[in-house]
C-alpha cells in the first residue's frame, strides 16, 4: 500500500466501548504508519483523542436505523469521501456498513468492515446487513458467524485481535489524581468493572454489585469502582445506591462514561469485565474475571486462555453469569496467597505484550486492505460437485487448498448441483450448475475458469455430460475470461464427433495440467496443442492428513474389528460389465482374502447412492463376515478410513489414489481406462478387468500382493511423495493465470 493513501474509518459513535478502543487505536497506528485517517461517526468521547493525535473527525449520524438520519449520512459521506478524495473505506458497525454498503455500489470505493461482535439476524435484519467486500473478525467463532449466517466465504475473512497499547496500559500508570478524586484511600482493596452501561451489556455489573454485600464481609476495605454510561445507566446507579446504602457508606463509585480508562484501572486489585476492557486491564498486571451478558468464564489464567481466544474474551457460549459465581471467583482470589495473586497478574500482562499487540493488529488490517484494492475478480469452478461423490468432494476441497497457498483471497464460486451444501462445505460462493443466466452473471464479474478436477471430457457417462462442461468453457472464452483444465483426465471420446468437439474447443483454452501422461497422450492424439499443457497429479495427493488411528475408529463404527485383524477395504461401482459374475467372484475374492489372509472385508460406497446398492449384493454372496460404511463420511473422515486398510480392491478411481497417498497396497479394478492409467502412473501393476473379472485371477493377485507386502509399501511411499509434490504445481499454475496480465 501506498504512503499517504486517504482512508476513512467509520463507526456509530465514539463513547465507551471496546468497538469504539479498537478504531480509536488503529487510526493512531495507521497514522503513525504514514497514511491519512479520516474518521466519521455521530461523535462521542473519543474524538477528543483522534483530535490530539492530528486525526480528523466529521460527525455523520450514523447511530441509528431513523430514515431521516440515513439520508442525511448519506449525502454526508458522499461529500466527505469526495473532498478528502478518500481511496479505501473501513466500516466498524452494522448502520454505517449497511449505508456505505450501498453508497460502494455506485461509487465503486474499495470496501472493508470489521466484525465486532455477533448481531440478530431475525425479522429481516440480516438482509440490512453488509460485510464488504473483504472482512475482519476480531475472533474465530465471528469469523464462523460470518459464513454460517451471512455465507461469507472463507477467504474473504481475515481474523484479528484487540490490540493493546501496553505502554498506555501498564502497572507503572500514575493514577494519584483519579485516587483523590474517587476518594480511594491507601487501604482500599479495590474492584474496577468498565464496560457499557448499555441493557446489553450491563448485566456482570449488576451481578457484581449484587455480590458486594456478602463480600463486603470477607474483604476488608472494599471499594467498588464502575466506569461506562448508556441507556441502563441509572438502573445500574439505583442499584448501586441501595447497595451503599445497606452498607452505610459509598462502597460502589460509578463515574459515568471516561476516557481516561487506564487510569481508572490502575487503582484496581481486581478488574471485572469482558473484550477490550478485561485484555487493557490484563496488559496493565491486574488480575481479571471475564464475565459479561453473553456468559461467564471466570478467573483468567492460563488454563481459561483457549475458551479465552475462540470467543475474543467475550464469553459466547460458556455458560450464563451469575451472582454466585461472581461471588465464588472474588473470594477465590483474595484466599489466595500474595505470589499466586501476582502470578496470575503478570501472566495477563505478559500474554497481552506476546499476542495482543496494536503492531499485529494492525498488521493484520493493512493485509485486508491490500486484499481489497488487489485484483478481486471472481475465479469460476465447474466440476461434478454437489453429488456427495467422494472423491469429486476431495477434489474441490484439494484444489481451494492448493490455490489459497499461492493466494489468499482469490474470490471462488463453484458451478454446484447444490449450491447451499457447497457453501456451507467448503466456505465458498456456489451457484447451481444448471442456473445458466446466473452463471453468466458470474462470468461477468470473473476473470478466469478453472474446469476440474476429475475426467470431466469424456462421453462413457453420456455426450450430454460432455456437451455441458464443454458448453461452460465456450461460454468462458465468448467471455474473455482466461481458462484452465486442473488436473483432468481425458477420454474416453468414442461418441461421433465428440473428439472433434472437445478438440476445437480445448486448443482455445490458456492451460492444461494433466493428471497422468496418459491423458497427455489422448490430447496429441485428439490434435490439441495450443494451450500449454503440464502433466502433474491429482490434487488430492497434496492434501495429507490422513489419520490412521482415527480411520480404524471410524471402521469400529460400523462394525470392522477395532485390532488383531487385517482389514480389506471394497469400493465398487456400477457399470456395464458389473452383472451377476462379477459381483459374485469379487463375493469369492472378499472370501478368499478373509480365509487366507485373515482379513475383514468392509465395502466403502464412495458416492452413496449409486455404491450401496451393488455392495449390498455382494455382500450378499459372501460366506465370510462382512460390513459396510453406509452413511456418507466427509472427505478427511473417508481419506482417514482408507488409510486404515491393510489392503484395498478399488473400483472407483479415488479409493486408489486414498490408499496411494497412505501407502495402503492396492489392486484396481479396471472399468475406465482412467483406473488404467493413473495404476500405470503410480507404478502398479495389480489390475483386474470389470468386463472379464473371474475370481482365480482376483485370487492370484490377492496372493500376489501378501507375497510383496512389503515392498509395495516402499514403492506406494516413495510414489505418494513424488505426486504430492507434482500436486501443488496445480495451484502454482493457476494463480500464476489468473494474476497474468492480459
């Protein structure tokens, strides 16, 4: 990015809050860095401080939904982003995204917002909502809030901290003015609670004063200091008068909104509260209980530092606040020992100086900002996906894998037969593959067409499948979009003319990468030779991860001995040679390897609806006990029960590469000349044909396999190492077309 660059932060209002902390520190950061920071929002406590470190304010009324004020910020922020010719926008609430939100789709502005906090999505809330074009999360459960309810997609999102300023919030900070004018004397043991005194987030305040009388009995000298103002403000100021005045003295202080918060800390032997505030108070050595209205998490250390992170110290989901676990935590704290009271204090400060820092803060929102003024045209997909077909599934979930290595935040939508499921799966845009008009919307807004993975140009399933996906690469190139085949395979084209038709228009695309050499060879032969073409490796084999130990869980499952047992994995299919022979010597194979061998056939469906059925019936004809996995597992879990094999006949090409890239010894089942190919291409020789399998040569290779058990693992290891690496070129590739310049 470049120095000087005018950027316009942009929030409700400026009073006491963590949202509000957060902006005023990273507009003095951005400052500090070298660009000019405007700030707009309808005011509050904070713009003195913007103003003393040389920022701008305009106030725009941005703090509520009242139509009046929306059109009146509307020509408001016009004026300012034309006149301070601002060059990136960056939102921090709902009301003033939604409004800029719209004013970006004719001023074309580059558009980021920050996620804050979660909001209600009912009655129509979420449609007057706008994420921008790029996201940050202050934490991991908002960033899942944001593709779970908004379907942001993943790469849009990049997850930040609360940065903390440690030099302003630190145990050295002289607060002898704040004493004095609070009335805190030398012996007062005193509790700081700072927060909003808004009804949705005042309730820990109430629990505490609640809690105040009893233990006003055990602690000596308490003094209760409560900073914030909003709309609760005097019920909680009731409250704590009737407190004071059971006790018979001013016990509870409440100040009203400030902004000298770290003041107002220093005085504190123990702080209450959640977000911001409990990470400045930690980052100035004071002992916290992180309690708020969303839930109650208690005395930080360390072993509450993982709930801690996943909710930003918020408490989402960890169980309700109550007066009697306030109560619990205050007295735990002051029984405890004087070193372990400091223990505690110093961990705080020393986890926020190590991870909470304002520079990665920062950092990490000057990257969104260079992902939103980057290249951010969209990346089409088209595949066979949304038809729970596992290996297809691993494909796209290999190949978004593999081009986020290369780039971050490449835009992604998927051509899906179910496009709600492909969303919520993998963290993309979808859009159904038959929803033509939709699609060439798309089209319009991408750059470039990935077609793949798998052996999409091919007419063994129908011409009317290869007609589709060759119809979506001539509508991309009528489109000027620039297209890549991803790790495909080719053929088999017997169909009159289908060669004809997919050569003409294959030799227009950009780039092929190739899963195996086979395929190369069907292109020469086909006569295409314009687009640059590479033979790499299906995708799936740069994914690792699979896991073993948690595969033979999964087996126990459904039924597979969980020790002291081979295991045979079956993956089978239906095609035209699979007749009654067929399914009845794989039935004697299964039993032969179980009598001999000691193995425990399971049959793994990898597409549901068309596997089960032909593995019931084989199954059906078997004398040995068998089992099956009959309901369908995501990808890691299905890669992760291949891997458990001792040994797999596999039909459907995925299974074999699973067991390839785990070093599972293999026999294939040729019904394709795809299963062929990638067995060549991965060294194996143990290939039985669909169309003439008997059992004698199934049973010969069975034998064949135990015989060199050991050394086929050698080669799979060295063979799944090889395609690994050929696998990642894929990625490379793609990203190297769509950032080429035309």
């Amino acid at each position: 990015m470049k120095q000087g660059m005018n950027i316009m932060l942009s929030l409700m209002q400026l009073d006491i809050g963590g949202a509000e902390t957060h902006v005023v520190e990273l507009a003095k950061e951005l400052r500090r860095r070298g660009f000019n920071i405007i700030v707009t929002s309808n005011g509050g406590a904070y713009v003195k401080e913007l103003e003393e470190a040389g920022i701008r304010h305009y106030r725009v009324p941005m703090q509520n939904k009242n139509p009046l004020n929306v059109m009146k910020a509307v020509r408001r922020l016009r004026r300012i982003i034309i006149d301070e010719k601002i060059e990136l926008v960056h939102s921090h609430a709902r009301i003033p995204s939604f409004i800029l939100g719209k004013m970006q789709r004719f001023m074309k502005f580059p558009f980021v917002t920050t996620a804050h906090w979660v909001f209600n999505t009912k009655y129509g809330l979420k449609y007057i909502t706008d994420w921008g074009q790029k996201t940050v999360a202050v934490s991991e459960d908002i960033k899942t809030y944001l593709m779970d309810n908004y379907n942001v997609p993943e790469s849009n999102i990049r997850v930040t901290i609360n940065g903390i300023d440690t030099d302003k919030f630190s145990p050295d900070t002289d607060c002898e003015d704040i004493k004095a004018e609070l009335g805190i004397q030398p012996e007062d043991t005193v509790i700081v609670y700072v927060s909003r005194m808004d009804e949705s987030r005042s309730l820990a305040a109430k629990h505490l004063i609640a809690a105040v009388p009893e233990a006003d009995k055990s602690i000596k000298d308490l003094k209760v200091i409560i900073v914030g103002g909003g709309d609760d403000f005097a019920n909680v100021k009731s409250q704590a008068e009737s407190v004071n005045k059971q006790l018979g003295r001013e016990c509870i202080v409440m100040t009203g909104a400030r902004t000298d918060i770290n003041k107002l800390i220093a005085p504190a032997e123990l702080f209450v509260g959640v977000s911001r505030a409990a990470l400045e108070a930690m980052a100035a050595e004071k002992p916290v209980i992180i309690a708020g209205n969303e839930g109650y998490i208690g005395l930080f250390g360390e072993d509450k530092l993982s709930v801690g992170i996943d909710t930003n110290f918020c408490c989402r989901g960890c169980g309700d606040s109550s007066v009697e676990k306030m109560l619990a935590d205050i007295k735990r704290y002051f029984d405890m020992d004087k070193e372990s009271r400091a223990a505690l204090a110093n961990y705080g400060r020393e986890l926020i100086k190590r991870d909470y820092s304002i520079a990665r803060m920062t950092d990490d929102t000057v990257r969104v900002y260079e992902w939103a003024l980057d290249k951010n045209e969209e990346i089409l997909v088209s595949g066979y996906y949304g038809f729970h077909n596992s290996g297809d599934d691993a494909l796209l979930k290999a190949m978004i894998a593999d081009i986020r290595k290369y780039r971050e935040s490449p835009e992604l939508v998927v051509l899906s037969a179910n496009p709600r499921e492909t969303k919520r799966s993998y963290r993309v845009k979808a859009v159904n593959r038959f929803n033509i008009p939709a699609i060439l919307r798309h089209m319009d807004r991408a750059d470039m067409l990935i077609s793949g993975g798998g052996t999409l140009i091919q007419d063994a399933t129908s011409t009317q499948s290869l007609i589709y996906y060759l119809t979506i690469i001539k509508l991309a190139l009528k489109k000027k979009l620039k297209v890549m085949l991803y790790a495909n395979g080719i053929g088999p084209l017997r169909g009159r003319g289908n060669a004809r038709r997919a050569a003409r228009a294959l030799d227009k695309v950009d780039i092929i990468t190739l899963r195996d050499p086979a395929a190369e060879n069907t292109l020469a032969e086909m006569g295409v030779s314009k687009p640059k073409i590479s033979v790499t490796a299906d995708p799936v084999f740069g994914m690792g991860g699979a896991d073993a130990a948690y595969g033979r869980e999964i087996l126990a499952a459904f039924g597979v001995p969980a020790k002291d047992k081979r295991v045979l994995g079956v993956s089978v299919r239906r095609s035209k040679g699979t007749d009654v022979e067929f399914e009845q010597a794989v039935a004697e194979v299964c039993d032969y390897a179980a009598e001999r061998y000691g193995c425990f056939p399971v049959f793994i469906p990898m597409q549901q609806s068309k596997d089960e059925a032909i593995s019931r019936s084989i199954m059906a004809r078997m004398k040995s006990q068998t089992a099956i996995i009959d309901v369908p597992l995501g990808v890691n879990e299905m890669i992760s029960a291949v891997s458990a094999l001792d040994l797999c006949l596999g039909m459907r090409l995925h299974s074999l590469i699973y067991a390839t890239a785990a070093g599972v010894p293999l026999i294939g089942i040729e019904y394709d000349p795809k299963i062929k190919s990638f067995m060549d291409y991965a060294g194996q020789s143990m290939c039985l044909d669909a169309d003439r399998l008997n059992a004698e040569d199934g049973k010969r290779l069975i034998d064949e396999c135990f015989k060199n058990y050991d050394s086929i693992k050698a080669q799979l290891s060295e063979c799944s190492a090889r395609l690994a690496e050929k696998a990642t070129e894929n990625g490379r590739i793609a990203v190297e077309l769509y950032e080429r310049k035309e």
